[in-house]
C-alpha cells in the first residue's frame, strides 16, 4: 500500500484554504450541519453495521453507538463552531523597531492535520468542522470498528464541499487496514501534526513510531479526592455523576480517594453507585466499611493493578488515606494528567489541591464530567491533550492554529 498520492493531493489542498473567506467557511459548516440532521436514517444504518460486528459488552460499543439525539447534538455543536469568531489571522502581538521594521505576529493554520482514532464516529464530525472553521486540511484514520460510520459520514462531508465548491481532498478518510496508520506516520513533510484519539495503547503507538509531531490526547486516568471537610450531600452527586453519567468517556471517574475520617459517610456515597450497578473494587479500610450494605457481587477487594487503570466502564477503585498528602501522592502516581478533582470546604485545602495537582483540568467541588470542549465554550474539540507543548485541556479552534511574523521595511538592510 502507498498512499504518497493521497498525501499530496491533501497536502496541496490545503493551499488553497487559506483563500477562503470566514463567510463562505461558515456557510459550508451550516450546510453540514444540515446534511448531518437530513441523513439521520442514513448514518444510523451504517453505524449499525459496525454495532453488529461488536459485543454490546465491550466499553467501546457505547462510543461507537450513534442515536438520533446524539447526532442533533453533534450537529448543534457544528452550527456552534460557524457561529464562533475565526482563529485565523488574528494579530497575536504587533511592535515597531528602531530600524523602522514593522514586526506583526499573526496566527496561521498549522496545515495537514492527521486524526488516527478508535471506535468514535462522532470524532469525524468533530474535527472536520473544527479543522475547516481553522483553516486545516484533515487526514483521517478511523478504525476497522466503525469504518462503515465513518465513510457514511465522509460522504456527506464530501458533498456538503462539492455544494460549496470547496476540494474535496481537504478531507480524506484513509483505508481502515492497518498499514494505512504506518503510512500516515511516516508522512513527513506531507502531514504537519497528528493527534490520536483512543486508548492509551494507541496513544503510547502513535507516539513511539510517528516521524510526524504528535499531540497526545485522550486517555483519562480520573481521580477525585473526598476531603475530611467535604460536604456529604454535594460530594455524593458530584461522585456519581462523575461515575455513571457515561462510562465510556475520558473524563469518567476511575478511582475514589476517601479521608479515612469519612468512610462512615461511604455508604451514603456508595448508594448512589449501587443504583447504576457500579462495580467497585475497595481497599481494605473502605471495603470494611461498605461491605454490610454494598451488593455483594458488585464489591472485590482492590489490587494494585486496579489504581492507574482508565476502566471506561460501570468499574471504578476506592483509595482510604489519612491525610492531604497522601491523596496527593496517590493522584501524582496514578494519574494520566487529564483531570482530577476534589470535593472539599476547607479553603487552605482546595487552594493547595488546585496548586499541587499536575493536570490539564482540575476540579473543586464539581464532576469531572465537564472536561469537554463544548462545555468549555469552545464549540466542539479535536481532543483533550494531557502533554504541556503547544496546547494542554480540550483542543478547540485556538489550538488548531500556529502562527508566523510578518516583517515590513522600507529598504533597511543588516549591518
């Protein structure tokens, strides 16, 4: 398999969308959004062709699963993106040298953008709408798992620019065999980025064997601390909907960690757990203290194995410390750097948690739920990114953008 081809024509693509006005971009986005609502019963029957190739069981089934509330959603979060102000050619700093130099520092697209993705359909809506609002030609790479959904949804995208008189070639969705990805990996000076999107598995591959800079996003380790000061009423609502408002999700809560003075306020937590049928696997102090009221065949001692696990399922740990520190430290082990969050009334407390925590999104007193670019205000992301260069926390237009100098004399040359 060679995909060179396929590259350049993406590549050379990508030329001509700098000259494209904000209101035609913008018209084109409304008319996708459109497209996407008029073939709802199209969309589904392919999705359903994936869905029938997985166990319903698998974490990843719920992902790959789309419905017609998801895709109004989806298609309301790209009427969202048209409507934002666009990233492209903003003056980012501007100064005059006393040679008479007129230095302006303006944002740019970053050019070819490679997505290589897991069993989320949604992710292709997401990213062609932000990579065209930005300006950004888009490589795509989904999995075998919904490659059905996927061509369904490239279809519509490809018509919506034929409408527009937009190339087509800003958007390619590559083979779903595997060679395809070792392709897109080595595509140096054709792609300029990619970013995976998926388990840490395909994050650690990506980032191992890619000769293209990679933004790593995704795989959320999720902890959330119950502070000795913590409100019992408002903690059991925020842990629960961490938990179970929907397990397949990055920002999913994995792993408790409970003040020891506050495991006879457990049972009152894990109630609300019990409800949705959350697996919990406990250390000894919290295990002792649910163990007479949890059900039985949801409940197992924890392992070692079950801290540092993203469980994108009904399945969460519980971790009893003594005291701030130790929460501390088990959350800098343990996490993944995405999100973490603490429920807590003391003041000295939340200040020092928010200061010490080393994550692109930390939490005081609410559901780590709200890691998302939408919720942020952002329209829709691209991903979460848990790495420090270049972007950190959900990636929406502004971090899709690089930038350049532009330089103006009058004659002046170097001494």
């Amino acid at each position: 398999m060679t995909l060179i081809s396929t590259f350049e024509k993406t590549r050379e693509a990508s030329r001509a969308l700098s000259l494209l006005s904000e209101e035609k971009i913008n018209l084109a986005l409304e008319d996708f959004a459109a497209a996407t609502v008029a073939n709802i019963p199209a969309i589904l029957e392919e999705n359903q062709k994936d869905l029938d190739r997985m166990d319903p069981q698998d974490p990843k089934y719920d992902r790959l699963k789309l419905t017609p509330e998801r895709i109004e959603a989806i298609a309301a979060d790209i009427r969202k993106v048209a409507q934002l102000p666009s990233p492209v050619g903003r003056t980012l700093e501007e100064k005059q040298l006393e040679n008479g130099l007129s230095l302006k520092k303006v944002s740019v697209p970053i050019g070819v953008i490679g997505i290589i993705y897991e069993s989320r359909p949604n992710v292709t809506f997401d990213v062609f709408s932000l990579c065209l609002k930005s300006g950004n030609a888009l490589v795509l790479k989904g999995s075998s798992d919904a490659h059905a959904s996927n061509l369904a949804i490239e279809k519509i995208i490809h018509k919506v620019l034929e409408k527009n008189g937009i190339n087509q070639h800003i958007v390619t969705l590559l083979p779903a065999e595997r060679e395809a990805t070792k392709e897109l990996l080595q595509a140096v000076g054709y792609v300029d980025l990619i970013i995976p999107r998926g388990s840490q598995g395909l994050i650690n591959f990506v980032r191992d064997n890619s000769r293209v800079p990679v933004i790593e996003t995704g795989a959320g380790i999720v902890h959330t601390y119950f502070d000795v000061s913590a409100d019992l009423e408002k903690g059991a609502d925020i842990i629960a909907n961490a938990k179970t408002r929907r397990v397949s999700v990055c920002n999913a809560l994995d792993c408790l960690i409970i003040h020891e003075q506050r495991l006879e306020d457990l049972k009152t937590i894990s109630s609300k757990l019990a409800e949705k049928g959350t697996k919990i696997y406990a250390d000894e102090p919290s295990l002792e203290a649910i163990k007479d009221s949890y059900p039985s065949d949801l409940l197992s001692p924890a392992e070692e194995e079950h801290y540092g696990t993203e469980f994108l399922s009904m399945t969460m740990s519980i971790k009893t410390v003594s005291n701030l520190k130790e929460a501390l430290d088990h959350i800098a082990r343990h996490s993944s750097k995405h999100s973490e969050a603490i429920i807590a009334e003391d003041e000295e407390t939340l200040d020092l948690f928010l200061r010490s925590v080393d994550a692109a999104a930390v939490y005081a007193n609410t559901s780590t739920a709200f890691t998302d670019g939408a919720q942020f205000g952002m329209g829709a992301e691209i991903g979460i990114s848990t790495q420090k260069l270049h972007a950190r926390g959900p990636m929406a237009l502004n971090e899709l953008t690089s930038y350049k100098w532009i330089i103006r004399g009058n004659g002046q040359t170097r001494a």
